[in-house]
C-alpha cells in the first residue's frame, strides 16, 4: 500500500468521560465516512488532561485492557472498517498504571499497544505521579495499512525513540499528543515552545526519512489547584512528510477533524538520496548508552 488516508482528530475534552468517548466515534465515523483507513486520536482522549495536579481520586479514570473502552472503541473500528490508534489510562494492576496507546485492526481486534516510555514530571504534567513508564519497548505496531510506529507526547522529543522505531520497520511515526502553554506565558515564549515542539518532530521525520503525524488536543483546561492559571492545549496537529515538509495543519484553537493523504512510498525515494540509515556509525555510538559523559 502505497498511499493511505489518514483521519486527525483535534478535540477539546470535558469532565464527562461517557461523553467525550461518544464525541470522539462521531468524530471517527466523520473520517471514516471521508474515507479514511486510518484515525488517530489525541492523548488521553476519553478525560481532561488530569496530570495538572497529583489527585488519587484520578486513578478511577484508568481501566484494564482490554476493558469498556477497548470494547468501545473496537466495535467502532470494526463497524468503520478502519484502523484506529487510541490513547488510554491503563489499570495494569492495584498500584500500577500506564498511558498506554491501543491500536484496532479494522476487523476490531487489537493490533497492538504502546506503553508510554518517557514520563514527564514538570510544573502542571505531574504524569509520573500517574504513570508507570512503559515496559513493551519501541517496536511498530503491525497493521493492514502499514507498520505503525506509535509513540506518545513527551516521547515525541528524543529521537532514540523515533530511531527505535524506524530501525524496526516502522512506516510511519505517530504521536498522540497532549500539550499546551501554561496560561502565563508571553506570545514570544508561546512561539518559542510551539515551533520547537514541531521541530523536533519533523526532525524525526527528517532523521529516518518516515512520514509523522501528530495528533494534540485544543482548547483551554484550568488547574483544579488552582496553583497556576492551566493550560491553554495548543492544537496544531499536523502531518509531515519524510523530508520534514509540512503537508497538513491544524489551526491551534479550533476543534477540527480532517482526512488527508500520506504517501508512503516517499520514504523508499527520499532514503534513497539521503541514505542515513546507511551511514550511520554504529560501530562508535557506544556512549549514546549513558546519561551522560563525564
């Protein structure tokens, strides 16, 4: 397969999880009626971003896998006959949580899931109160529309595991995303996190010659703390093409859902006169292994 028709779904959510869930299929059926083969939805998609404080009562938000959300969500990839890339607060155990990426197969099955490896811990994402860093490694998800190389937010900024991902065979790069500007920072600040946010990205689509979609939620959350003034989600969902190129973009305060076309074949081209998979030194790159050289 060549070109696939990929759906981006950039919603803001709310404090009611039965309808945000809701929100989200009509959003995918919308795509899939447009003909998508492929939907990817935004990070923690079913809840508000609600690492802006560390709170217990929010561990009730997170459930088994597969559980009522898996069941959900593969009946609607089942009944739209598309592949469908989730993000979800996994219950592994009492005590032992995850922000795991589930991935349907069109016939509704589970193809795959990602668990979060990188977990921030900065000023309003207190995630690693929440989450438990993943333990599946960086290996693509294998689909009937491609070799998915599913990574979540905070791991959208290093490129070991964008590299990780193509080095076993990934297609494509997607990142569910979930980030925005704390409320107080100034419009040059704002400017300075945004575009470094998609740099870094294209940067990965550049590094491994691979298309990147990246799916972020909008609209503005306020810290139930009320500590700082929350976070206003930055929107701007966005798809590249294997030499960085920006083929898509979403506006940052709207809600938007579109589908658009990813040609997979470029990477064949583009790593043909850009060959850094072949050229790279792997013979030298040992002290990539420590956290840092002294």
């Amino acid at each position: 397969m060549n070109t696939i028709k990929a759906g981006l779904v950039q919603m803001a959510c709310t404090t009611n999880k039965a309808a945000n869930i809701q929100k989200s299929i009509g959003e995918i059926k919308k795509c899939a009626s447009a003909g998508a083969e492929l939907v990817v939805l935004q990070e923690l998609h079913s809840s508000l971003y609600f690492c802006q404080t560390e709170d217990t009562k929010m561990f009730d938000l997170a459930e088994p896998i597969p559980g009522p959300s898996t069941k959900i969500f593969s009946e609607t990839a089942k009944e739209n006959s598309i592949v469908l890339v989730t993000s979800l607060f996994e219950k592994r155990a009492a005590g032992l949580y995850h922000n795991t990426a589930v991935v349907f197969e069109k016939d509704g099955s589970i193809a795959g899931k990602y668990r979060k490896m990188h977990i921030p811990d900065d000023p309003t994402y207190y995630e690693k109160f929440y989450f438990t860093p993943g333990d599946l490694g960086f290996n693509p998800i294998k689909t009937s529309v491609g070799n998915l190389g599913v990574l979540v937010c905070w791991d959208q900024w290093y490129p070991e595991a964008a590299r990780l991902m193509a080095l076993a065979g990934a297609d494509i790069l997607i990142y569910p995303t979930a980030i925005g500007w704390e409320s107080t920072d100034n419009s040059d600040e704002k400017n300075r996190q945004l575009n470094a946010w998609m740099i870094s990205q294209r940067g990965h689509a550049v590094a491994n010659g691979l298309p990147v979609i990246s799916v972020n939620r909008t609209g503005f959350e306020a810290d139930p703390s009320g500590v700082t003034k929350g976070i206003i989600f930055w929107g701007n969902s966005f798809v590249a093409g294997p030499q960085g190129e920006i083929t898509h973009q979403f506006s940052a305060e709207k809600e938007q859902t579109e589908v658009v076309s990813i040609d997979l074949f470029r990477s064949e081209d583009v790593r043909r006169i850009w060959p850094f998979l072949r050229d790279r030194r792997i013979d030298a790159y040992d002290e990539i292994l420590k956290r840092f050289r002294d």
